[in-house]
C-alpha cells in the first residue's frame, strides 16, 4: 500500500459556500513521488487532529496566508497580509500530533514557517519592510508577474544535509513566492539552505532520527516541468513508508 500522506488545506470562502481546498500541484507532486495523497479539512476541534494523524503515514503542510503574529509572540507588523487563526490553530495542532505520533512532517513555503513557529521560532512578518540592521537583503522573494514553474534564483545547499543529499548538487534554482520568512530558527531545527541574501531556504531537524523537513519555495509547482524536484516528493514519502 501507498504511504497515506495528509496535506493541510486552506479554508476558501469567496464563493457562496465554505470550503477546504488544497492546490491541485500538491496532489500531483505526492502522487509522483509514491505517495497516497489524504487531504485534511480545517476543523475547529482541535481533538480531532489526533484522529487524523493516526490516519496518515506523513504530513505535508502546504502553502497560504500568513501566520497569526500573535501564535510567536509578536505584535502584527507593517506589511503583514491576511491571516486566518483558525487554519494556524488547527495546522498547529496537526503539527503537535505529528510530532509526538514521530511520523515524517515536511513543510512547504508557509508550512516551513509554521514549523518553525511550532517548534518555538519566529518570522519576519514583510522582507520588503525589514530594516537593513535585521540582516535580510533587498533580493524580491515575490516577484510580480512570474509564473510559479519558473525558476528564479539559485539557493546555496550545506554539505552533509539531506537536501543535499536529495538533490546531490550545493547550488540549485528555485523559484519564490513569498513576503515572509523564518527571524529566529526553532531551537530544534538547523538551517541547511539559503538565498543569496540570507534568507532560510531550508531546515532539518537536529534530531537526524526524526524527519522534519522545511522548505520555503514551492517544489510541488515544479515538479511537472522540472522532474529533479521528484526527489524530494519521493524521500519525504519513502521516510512516510519507513515510519507506517
């Protein structure tokens, strides 16, 4: 049996009902790397994310809004945009059960910002209106106008890391779509993956047993046109297997 992977949805309600909806490039990408694709509702009960994580071999947190300041202790910022506390809420709980359950969790965009959070970090809440003295340069981690299966700048990968050993190359282009990123690293975690700028492209855990996996740009809206990015899909998956 194909490892069941659950992936965070996003709560969309500009239609005339409510809904939870997850990209269909998520699907596609877990299905291409060998996995069993379980997309899991918002729910407002929090107890039930012990109940849908026992469902699932793996948990994929995939991308949306910005997270509730107020969930790492900070005040909303100049240049914050939409949030929705009850995905953060739930999202974080599924996080929590993840955890303690020790199946695979691998995060993408605002799903490596939410680990991050859940381990005890923090964000840069608009790299456009961080200060200079914060460290984080003028590269535009949202460029208007570019197609999400574009590559748009290149990440430096650290020897001796799992995406490293993933994609078995130190340089790799990828493309960005984001205005937040990860300020102060999660005590558990260990940047593995940056921009020319210094932005935090990727994580692993400390603990090499556990895999716990976080990347800031979108791998699943590449791997269509760029199959090198199938690999990541695929280990994040074999690990699901490994832990069923």
């Amino acid at each position: 049996m194909k490892p069941r992977i659950g992936i965070s949805t996003f709560f969309d309600n500009q239609g005339r009902s409510d809904y939870s909806a997850v990209n269909r490039n998520y699907v596609d990408s877990v299905l291409r790397g060998g996995g069993l694709p379980c997309p899991i509702p918002v729910c407002s009960d929090l107890a039930l994310a012990a109940a849908y994580v026992e469902a699932v071999d793996g948990l994929l947190l995939s991308g949306g809004k910005d997270i509730e300041p107020a969930f790492y202790n900070e005040e909303p910022a100049l240049g914050l945009g939409s949030i929705d506390a009850e995905r953060d809420a739930w999202e974080l709980a599924l996080f929590a059960q993840a955890a303690k359950a020790g199946i695979p969790v691998f995060g993408i965009c605002r799903g490596h910002q939410l680990i991050n959070v859940a381990m005890g970090g923090s964000l840069v809440q608009d790299l456009v209106q961080t200060s200079p003295e914060d460290e984080v340069m003028a590269l535009p981690h949202y460029p208007k106008d570019f197609p999400m299966d574009r590559l748009y700048h290149h990440i430096k990968i650290d020897e001796g890391s799992l995406l490293r050993d993933i994609f078995g190359k130190a340089r790799l282009r990828v493309n960005s779509f984001h205005h937040q990123a990860v300020k102060v690293l999660a005590p558990g975690l260990k940047a593995t993956a940056a921009a020319p700028d210094g932005v935090i492209e990727g994580y692993e855990s400390i603990d090499a047993s556990r895999f716990i996996l976080g990347v800031q740009f979108h791998p699943e809206a590449l791997t269509a046109k760029f199959p090198e990015f199938i690999p990541l899909f695929r280990a994040f998956i074999e690990a699901c297997g490994q832990s069923a």
